[in-house]
C-alpha cells in the first residue's frame, strides 16, 4: 500500500511497522524505529516510534519502562544530531484530537512550517 493513500488510524503498526523498507530509516534500534516522515510537515522532519503498540504518551505505564527509556535516547540522539546540524530543532508528541495516529510516535523537526 502507498503509504499517501492509508486512511486508518494507525499508520505505524499498518504501514511503518509492517514494511519498514521504503523508509529513510536514521535509527533502527531494539524498540525504537526513528525516520524521516513520509510527508514531512517541516524541511527537516523525523518521527520516533516504538516498535510495540503505545496508544499515546499519556498511554505509557511502568511496564513500558525500557521502552520509554530507548524512546528518549532516540528522541535525545536524533534531536542533538539535528540541533548540531540546521541550530534548532523542536520535538513534540501530540494528543487527542492533536494526535492522527493513534500510536505513540515524537516528531523531532527543524525548519519552519509553510
Ligand atoms: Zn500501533
């Protein structure tokens, strides 16, 4: 499926996750997938998901510890590489009515919206 034409409401586990092939893959680690976003909202835009179903942020308990903890290493090294590189960077989850997808993925990004 091209990924343009999803219209669920989990794009990681149905599109990202299940064929992680076709993506611009910058860290493919043990429970954390980072890429950069099939249709960027930024210039410079990488989403970090992990690898098992989280609904959102707000869904993470004490079992999803060592997730958590790769999540924000992730989040931590795609940030500083991109901070390093462009001056800035934001990183942001969205919930709610925010959130499009509903697993928990963290949009690392730098450049202005147009
Ligand atoms: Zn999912």
């Amino acid at each position: 499926m091209a990924s343009g034409d999803y219209s669920g409401d989990d794009f990681y586990c149905d599109v990202a996750l299940a064929d992680p092939s076709s993506l611009d893959v910058v860290h493919d680690g043990v429970a954390v997938l980072a890429y950069h976003h099939t249709r960027p909202y930024w210039p410079v835009h990488v989403v970090v998901v992990p690898k098992v179903h989280v609904p959102s942020s707000t869904d993470l308990t004490g079992a999803d510890e060592d997730v958590l903890r790769e999540l924000l290493g992730v989040v931590q090294l795609v940030a500083r590489q991109m901070e390093l590189e462009h001056g800035e960077a934001r990183v942001l989850t969205n919930l709610g009515r925010y959130q499009d997808s509903k697993h928990l993925h963290v949009h690392v990004a730098s450049g202005e919206h147009h």
